[in-house]
C-alpha cells in the first residue's frame, strides 16, 4: 500500500471505512469480513431484528413498539459478536447509529457493551455523544457531518464535554447513497460540499480552535471508487475514505443477491433524489415501488394530516417520521417496511437506497478483499468468470 494509515485510538487501519447501510445491508458478514482485512468494517444498527427469525415470529402477533426495541438490541449484539468470530480480536468494527432513531441512546450503549471499537453516528448532530460514551474512552466515537459549519458545532459542544471526534466522516451528498447531509433537495448537488471546499476548510477550523492539523482524522464518503480518487482525497487534507455501495455488493454483503443486482445493473439515470420520511433528502435506484411512490407524492403529502397520526406498522423506529407525524415536507411511506423489503430481495417493493459513483467493478460481484486491494492500488484479479451471478426469480 502507497498510502499512509488511518490512525484511530492508537491503531493503524487501512484508510478504508465500510459504510454503516440499514436494513440489514451491513451486518455481521461484510463488516466482519472488511474488519478481517484490516480496515474498518461497520454494522448498520437499525432494525436488525428482521435478520433474525426467531425474534420476528412473536412480533408479528405482538405489534408492540416496546417488543420490537428490545428484539433490535439483541439482534445488535448478536451480529457484533458474529462480526467479532469473524474478524478476530485485532479486527476494527464498528456500529453505525442513526441520530434519528427512537432507539439512538440504547442502541449507541448497546453496542459499547457487546464489544464495538468504535461508534459512527449520522442523520443528526451528535451533540450528547461524548456525555453519552463517557465512561467508554478506549471506544472511538466518529460523527458524519457534510461541512465545515457542522463540524464547528459539534466541535464546540464536545471540546465543553471535554472529548474530541477520534475521527469524522465528511458527506458529500452530491455522490453518497441512502440519507444524505443536504436538508433541501436543491441543496443537495451545491458545490459547497465538495471535498476542495470542505476538507481545507475544517482543517482551517482546526486551527483557529488551537487544534494540530491532523489531530482529528477526516475520512470522506461519497463517490470514491479507485485509488485515485483516494489519493486526491489525502492531497486535500483527508486521511481515508468511507464507501458504501461499492461494499453493499460485494460478495460479503449482507443483502440478498437481487439487492446487489438491482445496485450493480443501475446507471445513472436510474438514480432519483427525493424526501425521505425520515425528513431528510436521500438518494436510490428507481424501481417499480419508488415510481409508483413518486407518481403519487403530490397527493399523498397533500393529504398528510397530523390529525391521523399513527406508526402503520407500530414500530416507531423513527423519532420523527413524516408519515406517522403526518409531516407534509417529508415523505409519506412506510421506510422500514420498503427497506425491510430491498434487504430480502423483493425488487417490486423494496426501497433501493444508492451512491451515485460509479462502482469499482462495474457489474461485476467481488468480494470485500477486491475491493479493498483496488482502492489501495494492490493488484487484482480481473477475470469476469463467476463474478455476475444473476438475479434471483
């Protein structure tokens, strides 16, 4: 490898972080496996129980937001320990937890107890991360933050708690799949988010707060594939790069074959930006169920009443949901339910969240170890044969 580690809590990494992708997109087996070759491997911690049969068959008969929460704790620690048997004891993972889960203090403490080195922290501004890890310091806290006023605000309310990021993952929403940093559509290709803007700017900010350069790690996610790409991130002041899609369908990746398929096969005119009913813009592959979902927005959020407001599937995993609240600038759909669906491979009506760069491999399946040899500039093997498997019927 020509390029320089990822110094985290005193480790030396691969400069690769594997992007945190729910429902069950990155569970135990792809984040074990990227863990295993020395890069940072990430387990998605939202909804993870329907990974689980033996926990979803009493709460198909329960409905019960309180049943549900628990089962998604166990399943947390369940696919952290496996990524753990996978990894071995040295193997860096990490769990990603939305800010904007119902569940976001249990699900973060939970992690900490099964065992995570680390705990990444988007959709939302972390700002009680540091009171809420305080008697953890040996575990890495890392936000995802998309520009430099953000970093500003966390970085004040921590340094106050006394703690630093031990690294930040810097978004831009221009290129990164699912949920993205933008809080407007039209905001989300602005040229202030590109990474020539963002990464000298913070590293500007660092020292007006009387921080050394490169005393917090900056790792920037969206739209990098190769190791070119790597290598211009490291010339503007970054120290690795978090991917996603291109992890989502490796051969490790948790997610059903047609979930790889329908990522891998798309182009960029399949790819559709829209509100989420998590209340933030988020970007994926127009399928039947999105086009059917869009053709029919207008009237739905029209029709959005908070006078109805109900969780159709009684989870509550959002702690502000569009369509429970009957929120009319957010999304008016069932997001668990359409990314429950992805996951298992249901093409019809599943919700396919993805990047918009191009992937490393264009259709081709490879696995974790591949992947992370071309973004280091390793060589690898580029033969086709038994690499497309295709979709399931």
């Amino acid at each position: 490898m020509d390029l320089p580690y990822l110094k985290i809590k005193g480790r030396s990494l691969l400069p690769v972080i594997q992007g945190g992708m729910g429902i069950g997109v990155s569970a135990h087996s792809l984040a074990g496996a990227v863990a295993a070759e020395g890069a940072v491997g990430t387990i998605a911690s939202v909804e993870l129980r329907r990974l689980h049969e033996d926990l979803m068959r009493p709460l198909r008969r329960l409905r019960d937001p309180a049943a549900s929460a628990k089962a998604n704790l166990i399943a947390l620690d369940r696919e952290i320990r496996e990524a753990r048997r996978i990894a071995g004891k040295e193997g860096f993972i990490a769990v990603n937890v939305m800010h904007a889960i119902s569940g976001y203090r249990e699900h973060v403490l939970q992690a900490i107890k099964s065992g995570v080195n680390a705990v990444v922290v988007g959709a939302g501004l972390p700002m009680d991360l540091p009171t809420l890890a305080a008697e953890f310091p040996k575990v890495a806290l890392i936000p995802i933050l998309s520009e430099g006023r953000g970093v500003q605000l966390v970085l004040r309310r921590w340094m106050r708690q006394k703690r630093l990021p031990d690294a930040i993952v810097i978004e831009n929403p221009q290129f990164a799949g699912g949920h993205l940093g933008a809080t407007r559509l039209e905001d989300v290709s602005n040229p202030k988010y590109g990474f020539a803007n963002v990464l000298p700017a913070i590293r500007k900010l660092f020292a007006e707060l009387g921080l050394k350069a490169d005393q917090i790690p900056l790792v920037a996610a969206g739209g990098i594939s190769s190791v070119q790409e790597m290598r211009e991130i490291f010339s503007l002041g970054g120290s690795g790069a978090q991917l996603g899609t291109p992890f989502a369908v490796s051969t490790e990746g948790d997610a059903h074959i047609n979930f790889k398929r329908v990522l891998a096969d798309a182009t960029p005119k399949d790819l559709v930006t829209f509100m989420s009913s998590a209340g933030l813009p988020a970007r994926a592959v127009l399928t039947p169920w999105l086009r059917r979902y869009l053709g029919r927005e207008e009237n739905l959020r029209a029709c959005a009443s908070q006078d109805h407001s109900l969780c159709p599937s009684q989870t509550e995993c959002l702690v502000h949901c569009g369509f429970k609240d009957g929120n009319s600038s957010s999304g008016q759909f069932c997001i668990e339910a359409q990314l429950a669906a992805a996951q298992r491979g249901d093409v019809q009506h599943g919700l396919f969240f993805r990047g918009a760069g191009q992937l490393p491999f264009g259709q081709q399946i490879r696995s974790v170890r591949d992947l992370v040899a071309t973004l280091l500039c390793e060589a690898v093997w580029t033969s086709t044969e038994n690499r497309m498997p295709v979709m399931a019927v």
